[in-house]
C-alpha cells in the first residue's frame, strides 16, 4: 500500500512541475519483499486505478489516478546469481534515469520553468 500512496504523491509532483494532466511518463518502480526484488511500472491515467496490487493476486481498484503495471521479478539476495540479476537491472534502471526520465525532466520541467 505504501508503494501507491507515494506513486499518486510523486505523480502528483510531477503533474504540478510540468503542468501535464496525466503525466505522459512511466515509472519503474522497485518493490521489495523479504529477499525478493520485483519491478512494477506505473503509469498515469485520467482513469481509475487497475492493478495487480504487489502483493495481492486478485485486481482491485483503487482511488489513486495511475495504474500499476506488472510485477517482474528481477532478482533475489539468496544467490549470488539473483544479485548479479538485481546489479544488471539496477543498471539499466540508471541508464533510463540518465536518458528517458533526465530528457523528459528538461523537456517538461526545466524548460517550463525558464519560461
């Protein structure tokens, strides 16, 4: 329930940072239970919520105005090849920061606020 509540406040930022209504960005998120990692994706709508909620089988709505998308397991910290599978994915998730999100940041954000 935390990971939901702070995908609608950070979409909520976002919104009033680049004065998009639904944001046109998806997110990955990171979702860890016990020695388990998985990534989500969320994604703002204008609609409600449809999710395969982390931890919940059975799809619920929810109230929030973005849907969570998936739930991949990327990797674990039992093994030493779950943590190479985590360290692989940790990067490409930097290198979406550092391109996607950091152009998408400039181009909606930044250049909004020099206006």
């Amino acid at each position: 329930m935390q990971l939901g509540v702070w995908v609608a406040a950070h979409f909520k930022r976002l919104r009033i940072l680049s004065h998009e209504d639904p944001v046109s960005l998806t997110l990955p998120l990171l979702y860890i239970s016990g020695t388990q990692w998985f990534l989500l994706f969320a994604r703002d709508s204008a609609q409600q919520i449809v999710c395969c909620f982390l931890i919940c089988l059975t799809c619920q709505p929810l109230t929030f105005q973005q849907e969570l998308l998936g739930k991949l397991l990327i990797g674990d910290t039992d093994t030493i090849v779950g943590c190479y599978k985590l360290l692989a994915t940790l990067r490409c998730l930097c290198g979406w920061i550092t391109t996607t999100f950091k152009d998408w940041f400039e181009l909606k954000v930044l250049a909004q606020s020099n206006q």
